[in-house]
C-alpha cells in the first residue's frame, strides 16, 4: 500500500480499518542466497539496497529481537556528515545525500529535519582544529561555516556567554545536518525491504554459524537451521559475539552510552548543538523533548543501562553549556550497547571466510551511517567488491597501520 | 560495578575515582614476538559477553591500576585485586 | 459549584490561608494542601490541555502519577514548567498557569485538531507530508514542531543553587506508607543506620488518607506517633520531599529533595533541590500500589478521577471531589471510595460494578448496577452525567463526578530498572516485581499486600529479617491493630478490565498523549503488535508519566486483540527516573566556573600584578600575553615580547609543565622502554629531549628527561598531557614491567619553574646565583640542583623553547612569585620582559618546534620529522614494533614542513588545507594540513608549519594555503621547517 | 645581592586579612607545615612504615601501597627531609611536598555533612576511623583525607588545585555558616 495524503483520508473514512501490515511475518525459508545477521537500521538498509539496487532479492533478515530493538531505537538520531579524515568524510557525505532523498525512496516519512549541527568551539587551538575539519569537509564539497561568537549570539542566545568555565568563542555549523526520527528509519526500511521480497524474521536469534569447507553455508538459530549463498553480520553492540561463532577476532569493546529525553516542551531549541568543553550535545525532537547524550560510561558492557555519575556528568556539561536547562526535568535515560573500535571508525567489510561479510564498530555514529552503511554493504555483498567512500573501513587497516582515528586518541576504544 | 568499587588498597570507592583502561587479560608480547601477536596485542579484544578482567585504574585514590574481575550484563563484581600482583602471576 | 471543601476534617490547616493564583485568578488554599487538592476546593476542575487534540482535561489522581494535571508554576527565571499539581506543595504566594492552550484554558482553538483526528491517528505522520518534497522543512514539519510539547522553558539562568550528597545506610527505605514507616521503626530500633525516603511532604502514605484505626487511634495520628519516634531517633534520617528515582549497581540509590521547592521566601543559604546518593546495605521498596483507571468512552473529561483519589481528597484534603459522585469499579475499592463520601455526607450517585456478582457492602441506599459499563460521559468542560450501559439497555444517571477503579497494579518501576524484568501474576492480575537478591526486597502493597494489617506486618518481618542478616538484635514487635479489617476480608478484589466495550467516544488508554484504545488497533493491524512497538508508534506510555496509570491497561488490550496472556506481551523496560528530575539537581553546585576545577599557577600572582592576560589551558589558567601602555592589539604586545626575548631576554611561566620523579635502581631501564630514544646512558646532571610513542607507533607525548642521580630521574610533560603520562606511566610500572625496580610521583605543584631566555639570560641568572653558570661550566643540556643566594633549594635546566640561550629555573612553588620578582629587577638593566605563551608559541614556531597542535595523535616521529629519535638499535621500547607497519612508513605520508607565503604581506592560518596549484579541491587532491601559523616578527612575515604529503622532498614548491571555510588563499613556498637560526648558533651561545 | 624570598600561600589572595571568629564548623588553613611524599622502596613498605610511625611528632597519611605523605608540624621543610632521609633514606625515596601541597583542617559538628557532599566515602566513625587517612575524590578534586578527631578532618591538596577546593568547600559550607582562617 502507497503511502500518502489520499492514502490516510481514504482509510480514515472506513474507520482506519484498512491498513495493512507494513512488512509481512514470514517463515524462514529453508535457503536464502543472503542473509542479514541484525534487524536494526544497518541490517534492515543493507537487506533495501541489496534487493533494490543490486537485485539481490532472496534475502533474509534475521533479528533476535523485535526489529529495531538495537541501537537504531535508542539513540539521539542525528545525522551529519562533518568529518575531518578522508578516510570518513566521504562515506558520511554519501550517506548524507541518501538521507536527503531517503523519504521519497522509501515512501515513508522519516523526518529528516536538517536544523543544523553546530559544535561549539572555546579555545584558539579547538577553533584551529574545527577550521581544519571544516577545510575538509569543504575539500569534499561539503559545506561547513565558522560562526564566531557575536553572530552565534544572534543565532543561539540562550548558551552561556557569560560565565561559562570554559568560554564560547563560536562554533562550526554544517546547516544540512539535523536529526530524523529513529524508528522510522528501522520500520521504512524494513518496509521498503519486505516490498522488495525480503523476508524480515523477528524473534530468531542466530546461535550457531555452519560452515563446510571453509565456507558458510548456514546459520543455526532458534527457528532452525537456515542455509545461506551469503552471510552478513550487521549486529553492532553484539559484534563480537556473533563474530566468535565464525572464529572471527575483532578490534572491538562493547561499550554502554547513555541517552536522555526531558519532559516535552514548547519548541525552544533549534539547532543540534555540540558542547566543545565536554561531549555534550542536545537538539529538540518534533515532540518537543530535548534528546541529549554525552560519553560513554567506560566500562565494557552489555547490559542497556547506564550509571548515575555519568549521567550526572552529563547533566554538569548540558547546564555549563546552557544556564537554563537547570529547571528542565529529565524524564527518562537508556544505554545503548556500542560496538567500540580501536580507532573509533567503522569496518565494512570481508572476512577471512569466503562468503562472510562483517559491518560492526559504529562506535556512537551509527545512526547517522544508516543510509551509507546499508548501500556499501550491500554493494560489498552483491559484488564482492568494496565501494570506494569505504575504502578506508577495511579491517586489515590496523594490521597494514592505516587507523581512522578521527580523535587522535589511540588503540584504546573507550577514549575514542 | 557501575556505581563502587572496592579498591583492595583503598575500600569502597565510587565509580568517578576510577579511570578504566581495559581488557585485563592481555600481555605484552616479546619484542621479537610475530607482526600477528603484536596486531592482536594491541587491537584485538575479546570482549566477552559474561565474565571478563578489566583494568580500572584508581586515579583519584591509590594510583594503582586494579584488575577487576567483573560481568559485563549483570555488573557484578567477582573480586579486584592489584594490577602488579596479577601481571606478574601472569608473567609467571 | 460541583468540587468543594468539606466543612470539616483532613489534614489541612484551616487556621493557615494560603493565597495564590491560576491563570491569574486569585484563589485560597490551606497549609497542607496539594495545589490539584487546593484547586479541586475551588471547584477548579478544567486544569490543562491534551498533547495532541487539546482536549480539556482536569485532576485524575491524587499523586505522582498524574498524567492531566501539569501546570508552569512560577514565572521568568524561576518558571517549573510541566509540574504536577498532585504533588506541587500549597504555599503563600503561588502562581500557576495552565499549559498547551491558545488563546486560553477555556477557548483553546487547538481542539480543532479532536475533529481531525480520523486523520490523525497513531502514526500518520509516518505516511505523508512527503511531498512536494520541498514543504516538508518549509511547512510540515514547522507546524509540526509548533504543536510539540506541553510547558515552556524560559532558558534563562537559573537563580537557585543545587547540590548533592552522599549517603551511606545500613537499610534504606523507599517509601514512608505503613510498610515503610514499621520497617524503619523495627530497623532503627534495632539500631541500623537507617533512611526513609518520601515523595510526599508528609509522612504517612496511605495512612493519611486512611478511615481505618491503627492501634485504636486514626490511621494518621498513629503515622504520627510513629514518625515522632523515628525523629528522636540518632540512626535514623527521615527524608521527606525526598523522591528515589533510579536504582543503580551496587545497590546505590539516586534520590532527589525538594529543599525549597515548596517555600514562599527561599533562603540563599540553601539549594533549591539536592541529590542524593544513597549507598544502602539492603533496600526495602515500599511504594505501595496504583490504581488503574478504567478505558472507557469519554473516561477523560474533568471530574472522572481516580477513585483512590477522591477517597484521597476527601480524607486527606477535606475536599470532595463533587455533590454528587459516581463509583466505576471492576472491584471492591470503588465500594471503599463509595463508604468513606458517604461517611462525610457526599451523595453517591450510583455505583457502576463491571462484575456480575460482587459482596461488597454499599453505603445506605446507593444504587449499585451490577454487570453495568459506562460508555460516554456528558458534560463539555465538566462531567455532568454518565451513560451506563446494562444487558443492551443504556441510561444516563447525572454526576459531577466519577471516581473509577480497575484494580490495583504494585509500584515496582526500581525494582525493575537494572535488567530484570516484571512477572506477571495471575493471582495479583498485574505485574509484580521480579526476585532481585537480597539488596532490594519489595514490602507492603509493592509487594502485592493490599491490606493495612498486611503491610504493617510485612514491614515488621521484612525489617527484622534485615535487621538480622547484618548482625544486629532486632526486638520482637507486635504488629499494630487495625479495628475493622481483618488481613483476608480487607484484601480488594477485582476483575481484570482492561477496555470497556461499548464505547459510544473515545476511550483513552494515556491521557496526555492521547492515546485511545483505536490508536492501539491501528498499531496491531499494521504490525506493531509488539509492546516495544505498539509503544513507539502509537507514543503510549512516552509522555511525562511515563505511562505510570495508562502502561498496564495498553498491555491489557494488546493481550486482549492478540488473544494471549498480558504474560506473553509483556512490559515496556523499566528505565530511570521513577519521575523526572532536574537537569539542575543532577548537576549538583558544578556549573558555571564551577563546572570543571580550576588550577592556578605558583606565577598566577606574578603575572597577574605584571598585567597579563589569561588564557585557559585544560584546567590551568597560563598568561598568555604581558599588554603595556599603548598596545591596542595581542599582536603589538606578542611582537614586542618575541623581539625582547630574540633581542634581550624575557621571563615565561612553565610551571604548568607535568613533573615527575623518577627513582630506583631500574628507572634509566624504565625510562629507556618508555621514550623512544635512548635513556640509559644519559649522564647525571645532564637533560635530555625525549619523545614517548603509544605502542601503536605515534607519537604521545615529549618533554624533557634529566638525571640528578645514577637512579634519580627528573621528567616532564606537556601541560595538556600531563595526567596521561602519569597514568601510563603507572601502567607501565605496575603492569607492564612490574619486576622493574622504580617508583616516582608527581612533583608538578611542587616546584615553580620559569624559562629564562634570551642572548642576556645568563647575565641576568648569574645575579642570583653563586655558582658559575658559565657556558664552559653549565652548557646547553646541563641540568642541576643549586642553592640561590639566600638559600632558596632550586634546580637549573639549560634547556630552550625558543632557540635562544635559555634556562629553566624551578624553585619551590611559594618562593616563585618572590624569586620570579627578583630576576625581574635583576634584568632591569637587561630589558627584561614578561612574557606569555602566545610570544611562547611564535617562538617555537619560529624554530620549528613541536606541540600538540602538531602532535594530535596521528603523527610519526619521522612524520615531525624527529626520526633520528626513533632507536631502532634499542631492543625494546614502547610503540617500537607497531612503528614498522607499513602505513606508518609509506613514502607518500605527511611530513612536517615549513611554509612561507610568497606574497610577503599575506597571513596564514592553521586549519588551512593545501592544494598543489592549480588543481581542483577534492579530499583526493588534499595534500595536507596547517598545524600552526603565525606572524613572525623576526622575519616580518607569516610563517606556518604544516604538514604535506612527502613534503620533505618538496621543498622549494608553491602551493596553496585553501582555507576555503574562511575563504582565504594563499601561495606559499615549502620550506624548511626551522625559520630562525637554523644552525642552533643562540642556542649554545 | 642577598634575598630573603618571602614564600606565599596558595591561598594567600583568599585569606588575607584580618582573621574573622571562627564559627561552629570551621575551616582552619595551615599556615606553613612541613610535608614530604615517602616512597618505599620496593619491598620495604612494612619496614618504612614502622620506621614512619615510630616517631611521635610525624603524622603519617596514607596514599597507596609504600606511598604516605609526612606531616609535621614541627619541622622547617629541610629539616623534615633530612630527618626522614635519616629515618628511612635507605628503604625509601623522599620527596619534599611542602610547597606543593595545601592542608587545611575541617572541624565542628557539621563537619561529616559537609564533606559528604563531595566525598563518596562512608564517613561514619565506625566506617572512617579515628587516624584513618586515604586519597579521596572531593568533587572533582583528589585530596588525602585524614580523620584527626570525631569532628575533625583535614584534608591535604595540590596547591595548584587549593583555590579550586577551598571555594567548593566553602560552598558546601555555606547552609552551617562554615567560617575560614589561617591557623595562628
């Protein structure tokens, strides 16, 4: 069913009793010539793109949980593509134009809402380091602007000039960047996807990954056995778990990072705003809830949920940074479990087994690389060849010395 | 775990007083150790999901770096002993 | 009038009139009143708007649950937007205003939108405003986000304080109803640290809305009686105001008090809100149970509550909630609700009972429709009647009120935050709490005891059990009486209804956002079935309660369309905060300057008495430049410091630097594994440059090595990583090498250190300074310890940042000031000058340099062009395997280079890129970086390092300096990166 | 030329002045003491201790495994490491402190309240005993804490960070009217 204005009047005037399931609940068949390991974004648009663009259709996701119950559900849904490194800005900015047509391809709204990322700046060197990554950003033909301190007064007035600890010299803003709603990136893909005949399996957990001769032939999960062409492993925050059943070693730490959502309010943020003295970063949803988040917790876990002294701070940095927050409440918080890589970048890519294909390592900036990591994986697994804006997200990368380590901050996941 | 900790040196002591550094299982290769050690040494992780060492390092408090031994879903702790102590167990 | 005070009873002040105002109009209250029971007693039933119809909504229940209620109390700066009134303390002076309404409460032409809402259901927004796709951020989604949210936030700075505490406690307790106050009078009796903490400002709980006797006097003077005795008692905190909102590993409790929330005057002296942290033993959550509304057509219009909550304000308050009630219930509380009016002479309309057969007593001549439903409400902004439906025949019975019951659901959202999940109880027909160890127990109604003798006694034996397992003597104590009740016939009972059929108008599931039982339907029939989804699509259970009255019955009719057990559905997590807390009172008294610590210089007096100005770095405040009279600009007093020091000699403040001792028999060993060049054979009381790689092969960190004794080592770092090195340093100590003999610590307080440089340095040190200091006798690179004349114990480094003749002084921290003044005046005759780290930086980059604008974590030392440093003959150091790789030696890297503009007058910035010239910008053409760039009044240009592809084999080559975000160009030539006295002939002048 | 180097107070810009009553709960600065870090060396933590704690007017504090920070009050700073140097100078390394550390005195009978508000450590006496001392995080800032009476703590802090924690704890202070001086 075609989604539009004419679609919600005609189903509302028969009582809204028309409306069909927006992807089927399939059986598994016996054999796919591909399957998805993960029904979150990545796995779901990876699935879209395969059956659309590279005709790959037999294809199966399989997904433990309820589809979107990873991180693509708990995040703080920003989308942007302001990256210094050539072996990241490329692939974010690919991602960014797919987002920019992604309603229209999908039928679905996700509501993009490019409202701008600024990230503040606060010392000369800071500022020094933005106006080198917006350089590059603009090397790829991606706009960037250095908004200083009495222009950014204008645009922001409510941030605290005055007696911040660390004091707001300006910021540097990507106005294209913005936010989209989480779960309805999971539920149009999986859409779109199960109208191009892919079979979307939720409530299979994958526990066991055949192989004969070298070569994946199946995957064994709480539905049975499910032989495969292909298999893709799109399950970040699990990577590794789901790696180990092929013998795979991963560059990667599990780690817990917060998100918070205050009460709704009358709109009174515009823009996603990055905290330079801290992580902090904060934007307002379409409810009206300011959605924000900081660091991770530190620790390797699994388990969704955070600890107070990180949340608190947290709070410290969203108050330094903007006075009056003090009296908004924090309605809730959740931890999403994040495949933390070793130069804080992502891995498309082979594996030493033949038909085995592994997306992990999203670090905290998986959501934004929905679009993107979908349609590379997909062009890796159809073609078996890597699309040249994920060049640099090779896993031999650490082995040959060719880190992306857009922090500068070492093989030590929990500081990336 | 996530909220106390109980420095062998120092007692119960909360999270913020900790700087945590990783996984605690690993070992320094030989400097003639192969290209393949060294690359797992520094850049490949177990990451167990369950029981697993951790290196927290007590910033705030004794200086030390403790090796806790803790789980990864539920949080508890299972004991934390002395970073020195163990590496040269593990050494051994 | 329909809502009105009772003449007599309740706990309110009669004697204390509190005056305060609603959407401006001016009402009065009493001590003790809750606002919503306060407006309810002026018959102010129509208190908001809904999120996205704009319906009219009023009180629904009588505490933190209230999903209607929210009103922005206060105003400007001080403005609580979305705040309950259920739980907003009357005080003198109060103001509320009503929320999400255009023009006002009563005419809000926002309720158009309730005639749209065929069109508007859950998740329609998913499914068009997609085309033309240019409306979508030009009109769509504007009008979108105007109607979001309910309150407003001013975004001003907040006037009040905040701040946090730690506490520690044998037991603590969550909740201060019957279970809760008897568990801690066992427990303190028993003489366990114990805390009680409580939302409400009174103590009591249930048991001040109770009709019940407890040890033959009223319920609430028994809580009384109890809470005074726990007063008197030294191990005992009670916390009142004091709601526990997250429950975190190790058995650590957030909690927040609303110190001064609830005060007219508030003093300066005290935070506004405080946090608490609560280490506790063992917890008991005793936080009783929620009654559940009823999902039934038209069950939102003002005047349908909760029937618990008018029993609440009628017993409580002394406020009735209407002349004439009417009871729905699914169970016996409605019948409870229905006997204590009566008691206070409030006429029962009827009471509508969804059961068949039920042995509820009815008061005196009420009407009870038994097997009966009520389908639609009357009334437009009030309730004026109630449409009940029996065996296929309707009747319309007139009310002002209606109090509805759906059973009783525990209170266990703590219970259920750290993973575990709820059961589901057959027996209870509701979610209890999972077995989470011994840390937290459930006790009382939490637990699924829904008697008051019940709870009284579990929280005697709860409390004892606990008293026990830690080793304390706890005295066997009766369990109070109750009068009536015995603990079987007092037990409610009730049938599970979770919709009620029928609906003739909506029936709504969560009131504030608007959620109605079709919304639910539209979800399962497109595949949102699951409750996570049904969740998220429909937006149920997502609003400021958290679903706390409206999750249960959305779990009952998902299990009810999908025709299996609310078991198999199950809950949505359990996440913190119980209820939302403040941005403010989590952030506690770090804000503002406070926000981080801040660290000051032993110079700081110094530099601030020689006028400097102050620039942050980290947590340190350094001078960053020394303005003299008639310099308008930075730059006219960074040049002029820059000239002095190449010309004269001038004083810098390096205290910040990172110091480390160094001792043991192994600390040449360990400094040798640590840096990259060789160590072991530095000679005592000579210093050394050394550079520190990570073991991946970059470089960490440089700084200076010196030797004082054959195992005495003296080390620093860079300003900025001077914690890291310490702790990877420990690392290495402890875990890496912990046979190694050696042990330091940090001496960077200890010691104020100033470089002194300059072709006239030596002349002006020499003044202070008995020793000869003398190329011949103190050469570049010697490092000693030396007494001042008049016997200040200090060390003296000739080591240089700049180029030029240069020592470093260190002398101990409280002397610096004095000693810094001292070669002040000694270097009068000098010229000396003051000078900053901005003069610091164009020094440096004068001579090629390095700092961590150049170092950022990505670069080699061949890179920086320091591969002499890099000791391959070494066997082992860090970093040293991993440097081989081969992206960390590939021909086509970036090195260090200089660049100078070709047109003399043109200035560079860091950040630029580099474009060979003439070709077309793209991250495939980008050649490099600028890491620093400045103006060099020794050259009288602009000079900048940077790094460039191979740019050691390009020197001579233009290129272009593309700054393109600030949209500057400029040619420069490739250079050496060393600008100024390239052959070092100052520097061992 | 022949100085006598006057020596200033990390929070001499704080202090100065004429000295205020001190109130109940009271912040008393140590003027001048003399502190020195000890670090045993490896092996000898049993025996420097006992040699430490053998001498009446030291005060010893406790950082970490074979690490304490001396106090005296008696001492000049060079007289303080020269007799621990003879004390314990071949079974540790000694390290002079006495311009890089602060210590100031927290005493009356809010005294537990108030630091329970940057402490995360059970202050209870039988919990933090009479003579116990430990490095703590205060806030955001790591002092040595010591327990020197039922009602008393000191606290011993970075100099560069003295300001910093000075301010915070008198913020803390501020609902029991906490007062400051330097000690005579």
């Amino acid at each position: 069913m075609r989604y539009s204005a004419f679609s919600i009047v005609r189903n509302a005037l028969s009582g809204n009793l028309n409306w069909k399931p927006q992807w089927r609940q399939p059986q598994p068949k016996s054999h796919y010539d591909v399957i998805i390991v993960g029904g979150g974004g990545h796995g779901l648009a990876t699935a879209y793109y395969l059956a659309k663009e590279f005709g790959v259709k037999n294809v199966a996701v399989l997904e433990k949980g309820y589809l979107g119950s990873g991180n693509v559900g708990r995040n703080t849904t920003i989308v942007r593509s302001n990256y210094m490194l050539p072996g990241n800005e490329p692939f974010y900015e690919f991602s960014m134009k797919l987002w920019e047509g992604l309603e229209q391809d999908l039928n679905y709204n996700v509501m993009l809402s490019q409202r701008g990322v600024i990230m503040l700046y606060h010392s000369d060197g800071q500022r020094d380091a933005y106006v080198r990554r917006g350089n590059a950003m603009w090397m790829e033909g991606v706009s960037a602007e250095l908004i200083e301190r009495e222009q950014l007064k204008k645009m922001i007035p409510f941030l605290n000039y005055d007696h911040a600890r660390y004091p707001i010299l300006g910021g540097l803003l990507q106005r294209r960047a913005g936010t989209a709603r989480h779960d309805a990136v999971a539920w149009g893909y999986a859409r779109g996807a199960d109208q191009h005949g892919v079979d979307i399996i939720e409530h299979c957990e994958v526990t066991g990954i055949r192989r004969e001769n070298g070569v994946v032939t199946g995957v064994e999960t709480s539905k049975g056995f499910i032989g495969c062409g292909k298999l893709a492993l799109a399950a970040a925050g699990n990577s590794s778990r789901v790696g180990e059943m092929a013998d795979l070693k991963l560059p990667l730490e599990s780690h817990v990072l917060q998100a918070f959502v205050t009460e709704g309010l009358k709109p009174c943020i515009d823009h996603v705003i990055v905290y330079g003295g801290g992580h902090f970063y904060i934007s307002q949803s379409d409810k009206g809830g300011l959605v924000f988040g900081a660091e991770i917790d530190g620790y390797s876990s699994y388990a969704q949920r955070g600890n107070l002294a990180t949340a608190e701070h947290v709070m410290e940095e969203g108050v330094s940074m903007i006075p009056g927050l003090s009296r908004v409440r924090v309605l809730r918080a959740w931890g999403g479990v994040m495949d933390m890589s070793m130069d804080g970048s992502p891995i498309i890519d082979r594996t030493s087994i033949d038909n085995l294909y592994l997306n992990c390592g999203w670090c905290y900036g998986g959501f934004k690389a929905t679009p993107a990591s979908g349609y590379c994986f997909a062009h890796l697994i159809a073609r078996n060849d890597t699309h040249p804006v994920a060049r640099a997200l090779r896993l031999d990368r650490f082995a040959r010395g060719y880190a992306v380590d857009e922090a500068g901050a070492g093989p030590q996941p929990n500081l990336h | 775990m996530a909220s106390l900790i109980t420095c062998p040196h120092c007692g119960v002591r909360p999270k913020e007083e900790f700087a945590i550094r990783g996984d605690a299982s690993l070992v320094r290769p030989a400097p003639s150790a192969s290209d393949e050690a060294w690359h797992d040494y520094v850049y490949v992780r177990a990451n167990p999901r369950g029981r697993t060492v951790e290196h927290w390092h007590h910033v705030a408090g004794c200086r030390r770096f403790l090796v806790v031994e803790r789980d990864t879903v539920t949080h508890e702790v299972y004991s934390v002993v002395d970073g020195a102590a163990a590496a040269r167990e593990a050494q051994r | 009038m329909t809502a009105y005070r009772l003449s007599s009873g309740g706990l309110v002040d009669r004697s204390k009139v509190l005056s305060f105002t609603f959407d401006g109009r001016p009402l009065r209250g009493f001590a003790g009143d809750t606002l919503a029971s306060a407006l309810l007693a002026n018959d102010q039933l129509l208190v908001g708007r809904s999120f996205k119809y704009h319906r009219p909504r009023g009180i629904v229940s009588a505490g933190p649950s209230e999903p209607n209620a929210l009103v922005t109390l206060g105003s400007g700066a001080r403005s609580d937007p979305n705040t309950k009134a259920t739980v907003a303390e009357l005080y003198a002076g109060l103001t509320a205003k009503s929320q999400n309404r255009w023009p006002s409460l009563g005419f809000d032409v926002g309720a158009v939108n309730g005639l749209l809402s065929p069109f508007l259901g859950a998740g329609f927004y998913y499914k068009t405003f997609m085309w033309p796709k240019q409306l979508w951020e030009k009109l769509y989604e504007p009008v979108i986000r105007r109607a979001a949210g309910l309150g407003r936030a001013v975004l001003e700075r907040d006037p009040e304080s905040y701040e946090k505490s730690w506490a520690f406690c044998d037991l603590l307790i969550v909740g201060g109803g019957p279970a809760g106050l008897m568990a801690a009078l066992i427990a303190g009796r028993a003489g366990l640290r114990v805390i009680l903490a409580d939302e409400d400002f009174r103590l009591g709980g249930s048991l001040l809305s109770e009709t019940e006797t407890v040890d033959g006097s009223p319920a609430s003077a028994f809580a009384e009686r109890v809470v005074a005795e726990l007063q008197s008692l030294d191990n005992v905190t009670l916390l009142s105001r004091t709601t526990v909102f997250g429950w975190y590993d190790d058995n650590v409790f957030g909690a927040v008090e609303r110190v001064q929330k609830h005060v007219a005057d508030p003093s300066a002296k005290l935070p506004t809100e405080r946090v608490w942290r609560i280490a506790a033993k063992r917890a008991l959550l005793a936080t009783g149970a929620e009654e559940r509304p009823l999902v039934f057509g038209g069950n939102d219009r003002p005047g349908v509550m909760m029937a618990g909550a008018v029993s609440t304000y009628a017993e409580r308050y002394g406020v009735s909630a209407g002349k004439s009630v009417a009871i729905f219930t699914s169970g016996s509380s409605g019948y409870r609700t229905a006997r204590g009016l009566s008691a206070k002479g409030v006429t029962i309309s009827a009471i509508v009972d969804s059961r068949a057969d039920a042995s509820d007593a009815a008061p005196d001549g009420v009407r009870v429709i038994r097997s009966g439903a009520v389908v639609d409400t009357k009334g437009r902004q009030r309730l004026s009647g109630i449409v009940v439906e029996r065996s296929g025949f309707e009747e319309l019975i007139g009310c002002d009120a209606l109090g509805m019951s759906g059973g009783w659901s525990p209170v266990i959202h703590l219970a259920c935050q750290r993973g575990a999940r709820p059961v589901w109880s057959e027996e209870l027909k509701a979610f209890s709490a999972p077995n989470v160890g011994n840390g937290l127990r459930i006790v009382g109604s939490a637990n699924g005891v829904y008697t008051l003798s019940g709870c009284l006694r579990d929280g005697v034996e709860k409390a004892t059990a606990i008293a026990t397992e830690l080793g304390f003597n706890a005295a066997a104590a009766p369990v109070p009486v109750t009068e009536t009740e015995t603990e079987t016939e007092g037990e409610p009972s009730f049938a599970a209804l979770w919709y009620v059929p029928g609906a003739r108008s909506k029936a709504f599931v969560d009131f504030q956002n608007d959620v109605h039982a079709r919304d639910l339907g539209l979800a399962l029939r497109e595949g949102f079935g699951h409750v996570e989804h049904a969740k998220r699509y429909t937006t149920s259970g997502m609003a400021t309660d958290q679903g706390k009255l409206s999750n249960i019955n959305a779990v009952g009719i998902l299990a009810g369309m999908r025709g299996v057990s609310p078991a198999e559905v199950g809950t949505t997590t359990f996440r913190p905060f119980y209820t939302p807390v403040s941005f403010g009172a989590l952030a506690g008294t770090s804000r503002d300057g406070h926000a981080t610590p801040t660290r000051k210089s032993p110079l700081h007096e110094w530099a601030r008495k020689n006028g400097a100005t102050f620039v942050d770095s980290g947590l340190w405040f350094r001078s960053a430049w020394f303005p003299r009279a008639g310099e308008k600009t930075w730059r006219e007093s960074v040049d002029r410091e820059v000239l002095n020091v190449r010309a004269n000699v001038g004083l810098c403040d390096v205290s910040t630097l990172g110091k480390i001792e160094v001792f043991g028999a192994d600390a040449a060993e360990f400094l040798n594994r640590l840096y990259c060049n060789p160590m072991l054979k530095l000679p005592v009381g000579k210093a050394r440059y050394g550079l520190m790689l990570r073991e991946d092969g970059f470089v960490f960190d440089d700084g200076t090595v010196s030797r004082f004794a054959e195992d005495h080592f003296f080390v620093t770092t860079t300003t900025a990583m001077a914690g890291a090195v310490m702790s990877h340093m420990d690392y290495c100590a402890q875990v890496l090498w912990p046979d190694l003999k050696v042990r330091f610590c940090s001496v960077s307080d200890q010691w104020a250190q100033m470089a002194i440089a300059g072709p006239k340095a030596r002349d002006v040190l020499q003044q202070l300074i008995d020793e000869d200091i003398s190329e011949a006798v103190f050469p570049f690179l010697a490092a000693r310890s030396m007494v001042l004349r008049g016997g200040i114990n200090a060390r003296l480094f000739r080591i240089s940042f700049s180029g030029e003749l240069a020592f470093e002084l260190a002398v101990p921290a409280g002397y610096g000031e004095a000693v810094a003044e001292q070669i002040m005046e000694a270097g009068r005759a000098h010229d000396i000058c003051a000078y900053g780290v901005e003069a610091l930086n164009v020094l440096r980059l004068e001579k090629g340099l390095l700092t961590h604008a150049e170092f950022d974590g990505r670069v080699t030392p061949d890179d920086a062009g320091l591969g002499r440093m890099f000791s391959a003959q070494k066997h082992d150091f860090i970093g040293k395997h991993l440097s081989a790789r081969y992206g960390l030696t590939a021909a086509d890297r970036m090195q260090l280079v200089g660049l100078k503009p070709v047109d003399k007058d043109k200035d560079m910035r860091a950040g630029a890129h580099l474009l060979k010239e003439g070709m077309k910008p793209s991250t495939l053409n980008d050649q490099g970086w600028v890491s620093s760039a400045g103006y060099s009044p020794v050259l009288g240009q602009h000079i900048a390092l940077a790094f460039l592809k191979s740019g050691r084999e390009r020197y001579g080559e233009k290129i272009v300096v593309w700054d393109k975000l600030r949209d500057h160009e400029v040619v420069a030539e490739v250079c050496d990166p060393v600008f100024v006295d390239p052959e070092n002939k100052k520097l061992k002048a | 030329m022949v100085r006598d180097y006057n020596n200033r107070h990390a929070l001499d810009q704080k202090l100065r002045g004429a000295p205020k009553p001190a109130h109940a709960d009271h912040l008393e600065v140590g003027h001048w003491q003399a502190i020195a870090t000890v670090l045993a060396h490896v092996g000898l933590d049993a025996a420097v201790e006992r040699a430490l704690s053998s001498t009446p007017d030291l005060s010893l504090r406790y950082c970490g495994p074979g690490e304490w920070l001396v106090v005296s009050g008696v001492d000049t700073p060079v007289g303080l490491m020269r007799r621990l140097d003879m004390l314990c100078g071949t079974q540790a390394h000694v390290v002079d402190h006495s311009d890089g550390r602060v210590l100031m005195r927290l005493s009356g009978p809010s005294a537990r309240q108030i630091l329970a508000k940057g402490i995360g450590v059970d202050l209870h006496p039988a919990a933090f005993v009479l003579c116990g001392s430990t490095n703590v995080l205060c806030g955001h800032i790591a002092i040595n804490l010591a327990r020197t009476g039922e009602d008393v703590f000191e606290l011993i802090v970075s100099r560069s960070f003295a300001e910093s924690l000075f301010e915070d704890l008198m913020t803390m202070g501020r609902p029991f009217d906490l007062s400051a001086a330097f000690s005579e």
